[in-house]
C-alpha cells in the first residue's frame, strides 16, 4: 500500500503555532457583520445628525409652558428641522438633554443636531408681537416697542400712517388703517421689517373678514364694507364678550334705522384716546367726530382692531327690536331693550349689583 504525503500546505499548517492559524469561517462571517452593521449605524447617525444636504428655509416652533422634551422634538421633526429617531435620542444621551424655555424657536430646515441642541438650550431666539382683539393702532405700536425696542417701532408707525401698505377695505384716499389689522399673534425673526410686518397684518385682516362673510364688495343695510368694519369695531368694544355682540350689532342697525344718534361710549373714550373708564356728561359734550352722542351715524373711521367674532356678529346680527342695552353684572352680561323706561329698570339691576 503506498501513502501520498501530505501536501507542503497541509504540513505548514499542521506545523503552524495555533495562535497563527485562521479563524474559522463562521467567525469571519461574524466578525464581517458586525463591522457592516457598525458601519451602517454610524452611517444612519451620521446623516441623521449632520443633515446632508444644507439647510433650508427657517421655520418657527412655539415651545409652551410645560411642553415636553419629546413634544419639542417631535414638533421640530415635523416641520423637517431633524430626524426625531433613535440617532436624536444617542446624540442627547452623549451630549445632554437641555431645558427648554417656553417661547418661539427660529432655526432652518434640515439642521444639524448641534445646532437644534445649542438653539433648545440657549433659549427662545424669536420675539412675538400679541395684538388683543379691541387694540387700536396707538396701543399697537405702544406694545411693539415693548418687544422690539423703539427704532423698530417707530419705523412700523411711519408705514403704517404713509399709505405705502393699502387695504382692500379702505375708502378711496385713505391712508388710515385702524381697524383693518387683524388680531393675533405675530412672529417677529430677524428677517421681519416694518413693512412687511404691516403687510401681514393688513393680509391677515382681509382673510379674517373673508372667513366672517365680509369683503370688500359686501354691503349691509346700506352700509359698505368700510363702515362695516367701523361697525364691527364698535361691536368688539361695546359688547365685551361674544354673547352679547351680535344683539349690540342689532342695536347698531336699529339705531341707524332710525336715524337715533348711536351714543356708544366707546366711540367717546376713542375720542379721548382713552381705553375704557368712565362716560360723564362732561366727556359726552367733548367736540369730535368721533362722538356718537353729538353725531348722528357712524365714527368716521374704526374705533379699534376687531375680532372675528365682533365681524360675524357684524354680518349676522340678532333678531330683534332692541334700542338700548347695558351691563347688568359682573361677568360682562348685558341686558337688552326696547324703550328707554325698560333701559333705566336694566340700569337699576346693574346699580344693585355694583355696577
């Protein structure tokens, strides 16, 4: 019998110390994978984190009082800033969870996570204007310069009375927007300037009324749409709450009708530039336009910024008679009346109750 010797390759193997040898193949396999899916999470990371391909346009998050880490992120995923996946979640594991401070966040699109981390923990990077339904154009700009400082508001001022940004709503030549900027909250990033912030006002006033019933071409018991509005604005600050304004609305109309001096207090205290307080007699003598007891008809122009609830009051007043109303309690309550013996039995029940 002869035997075939081994191989050289066979024989170094053998002979081979067995810290040289090679690993199975299994091993390889394993050991092939595992660097693969090394590979492919630090991939997935790095894109998540460093968000290829630039950034995008800026878009605005308002954190609230007591929103949650995982809302604020989820909200930011949402408006394509970042990914909101487990990459997020190992990126603050490594570098820290921040708190968030309720307020408005600007930051472009498709962020890295360094810069969504550093903007959350350094705080809101975006003022926001507030304008409460009833703010007339005075108190408006007053409160601006509060949040922007008063170069910027004086610049605001400057075009809102230079007739540079019109209205849809105004009368021919006019260069007075009271009444015709809409309430609400307005972002101020640093990209916004006075005009353009006007100009969203006056847009947004115009997409309001739409939505109430009222354009520029509506008309309403002979009135155009600009006295529309102007009764709209008396509407917002003398019915106080949405209950009561689409009867002060019928009022309006009654008292027009009629032609009845309307004799709103409010159209007095706008007069006297004045936001609410007392009517005497003394101020309802004052010699203005404005005053609807010495004037019959309309103000002239909007008494203030109305809510959409004052314009659809506006365009879709009650049913009734009513010629009279007044407040009878202290949650904002108003009673209504035919006749002025049924107005002074109102006014002794809010006398009663401390009115």
């Amino acid at each position: 019998m002869s035997l075939t010797p081994p191989s050289e390759a066979e024989t170094n193997e053998k002979d081979m110390p067995r810290s040289k040898r090679r690993p199975p193949i299994w091993v390889r396999w394993v050991v092939l994978a595992v660097v693969v899916l090394f590979l492919g999470v630090v991939g997935i990371y790095e894109t998540s984190s460093h968000g290829f391909g630039g950034p995008g346009d800026n878009v605005t998050l308002q954190v609230t009082t007591g929103e949650s880490y995982t809302s604020v992120a989820a909200g930011l995923a949402s408006k394509g800033v970042m990914s909101n996946d487990l990459s997020w979640k190992v990126y603050n594991a490594i570098h820290g969870t921040p708190t968030v401070q309720p307020g408005f966040y600007t930051i472009a699109q498709n962020s890295t996570f360094g810069a969504v981390h550093s903007l959350l923990a350094s705080g809101p990077n975006t003022e926001a204007l507030v304008v409460p339904p009833g703010f007339t154009l005075s108190e408006i700009v007053t409160r601006l310069e509060g949040v922007t400082g008063p170069t910027f508001a004086t610049s605001f001022n400057t075009v809102l009375k230079s007739g540079s940004i019109t209205s849809s709503f105004e009368p021919a030549g006019s260069k007075d927007l009271e009444g015709l900027v809409a309430p609400g909250t307005y972002l101020l990033p640093p990209s916004v300037t006075p005009t353009s912030l006007v100009q969203e006002m006056v847009n947004r006033f115009v997409t309001m009324a739409k939505s109430a019933g009222l354009t520029p071409s509506s008309t309403k018991h002979s009135l155009n749409s600009y006295q529309l509005v102007t009764v709209a604005s008396v509407v917002e600050k003398e019915g106080y709450l949405n209950r009561n304004m689409n009867r002060v609305a019928t009022v309006i109309y009654n008292r027009l009708g009629a032609n009845m001096p309307l004799q709103m207090d409010a159209t007095v205290l706008y007069a006297l530039g004045q936001d609410g307080g007392p009517v005497t007699h003394a101020t309802q003598a004052v010699k203005s336009p404005y005053n609807t007891y010495l004037n019959r008809g309309l103000p002239p122009t909007p008494i203030c910024t109305p809510s959409q609830a004052a314009l659809e009051a506006t365009m879709h007043p009650a049913t009734g008679s009513w010629l009279y109303f007044t407040v009878v309690d202290k949650t904002g309550t108003e009673a209504f009346s035919n006749t002025f013996d049924e107005q002074l039995a109102n006014e002794k029940i809010a006398a009663k109750n401390g009115l």
